[in-house]
C-alpha cells in the first residue's frame, strides 16, 4: 500500500501496488511539497519504507498580441496597455516574449504564448527582433509585471525606421548630394518596393545626381524601377529646377481661387 501527504494535509492511503501492478497514479497533488511512503506486506508481516518528497508546481500560460502603434497612442489601463483599432504585428524576425527562463515567439500576427509556472511575481519581457527600426510604445520598457495564468498582456510598438519615397513615370535629380530612398525589405508584392514606378503608359526615367550616392535600403540599385530599365547615372543638371521656390512663385502670381 502506498500513502500520501499533500502539503500540511493528513496521511491517507493513495495506491495500491502487487507483484504484477507496480504503478500508480497519484490525482490532485497540491502545490507545493508532497510526500509519500511504502508499506509493503507478505500477510504476515509487513515493512514501511522511507518518506520521499517532491515539490509539484503547476505551469500556466500568458499570452497576448504584439500589436502596431504608429502614432504612440497605446495607455496603461489596469496595468495592461490598450489601443482600440490596432492591428498584430511582429516587430523583426526573432522577436520573443521571455518571462524567467521559459520564452515564447512572436508569430507573424503578432500573437505570443509562454508557457510558465503559476504565480505571481512574473516579469514579462518583449525582445525585439529588429531594435534598430522598432520601438516598445506601450509599456515603454517592452516589460509587464504579471502574475500566471494571464491572457491579454498586449505589448505596442511603433516603426522608426526612416521614410522612403518613389516618383512615378518619371525622373528624379539630386543636385547637392546623392539619392537617397531607403525601401524596407517588408515591402513587397503591391507595395512596389522601387524607386521609379511605371506609369500607365509603361514609362519611367532617369535617377541622377551630381554626388555622393544611391541608397536604396534594404533592396539593393537593382530595384530603380519595376522594369528592365534601371537607369541611373552621375550627372549635373542643367535644366529649369522646379522646386518649392519654383511653384511657390507660380502661386504667388495668380493668388485668386478659379471658379467653375
């Protein structure tokens, strides 16, 4: 016969074990420390083993949404950061919610699940996969106080990477300096990740510039426009500039709103 103890509960028999059957299934172990003992019998006499102990603790998962907050509007309502409207996102491949040693990763929608033991006392850390173009809005310090079991821990985070531009059907000049267009590796498909698009008309241009360089992020001088014509060349410019002073004097000399 074998006897158990959880906790600070009373010894009372849980198992019965023979000379075939030498399992036993304990249900409902309290949290915490749990003890057991042997009594073994040949129906004359009989033979208590020692006591052994282990500690059981239960294991509960925290789980949430990583979730895109470009214009830092997520707040802390009872200690959970919320931000009506905001859409799942994974702030760069690799991106994981740690809390002690156990981790859990950041799925494309942005969801996360860690599984962790019970209790309070839990600090859960979002780990961005890209630091360098992401940002914790909400809380600012990618990390929550928790307890385990929790659902709902959302964390919010708001893209700082440096804006790009694109002109369509036609051409583009730097007159002081280089090209830059930094496009993100995350557009893709519809987005049109190039710096000239065709029009219409299947048109594009030329980029030049008189210094310096062509940057164009993360996708390379191969991507000057979504054909086969990715012209580009280090030249001056020695035609009308049309820049703001340009239409600003436009403007300025026919101030009157046309009517129809």
């Amino acid at each position: 016969m074998i006897y158990g103890k959880k906790g600070t509960g009373a010894w009372q028999q849980i198992g019965t074990v023979g000379n075939t059957v030498r399992t036993f299934t304990w249900n409902g172990v309290a949290n915490g420390i749990n003890r057991w003992y042997v009594v073994a019998t040949n129906g004359t006499k009989t033979k208590q083993s020692d006591t052994w102990s282990f500690t059981y603790t239960p294991l509960g998962n925290i789980t949430g949404t990583v979730k895109n907050d470009p214009n830092q509007a997520a707040v802390l309502v009872g200690g959970v950061c919320q931000l009506a409207g905001a859409t799942g996102v994974r702030p760069g491949t690799g991106s994981t919610v740690t809390v002690g040693s156990n981790s859990g990763n950041v799925a494309t929608s942005g969801s996360y699940s860690v599984t962790t033991p019970t209790g309070a006392g839990n600090v859960a850390v979002l780990n961005l996969g890209d630091p360098n173009n992401w940002i914790c809005t909400c809380p600012t310090n990618c990390q929550y106080s928790t307890t385990s079991p929790k659902s709902g821990l959302d964390y919010f985070v708001s893209n700082v990477r440096e804006a790009w531009f694109q002109v369509t059907g036609g051409s583009l000049h730097a007159n002081g300096g280089g090209v830059r267009s930094k496009i993100p590796a995350t557009c893709t498909g519809a987005c049109s990740p190039y710096l000239i698009k065709a029009d219409s008309s299947s048109t594009v241009g030329v980029v030049s510039y008189q210094s310096g360089s062509l940057n164009l992020g993360d996708v390379g001088t191969n991507n000057v426009s979504n054909t086969s014509q990715d012209w580009w060349a280090v030249s001056e410019y020695k035609g009308l500039q049309t820049g703001y002073d340009y239409f600003a004097r436009i403007l300025a000399d026919d101030p009157t709103e046309i009517t129809n």
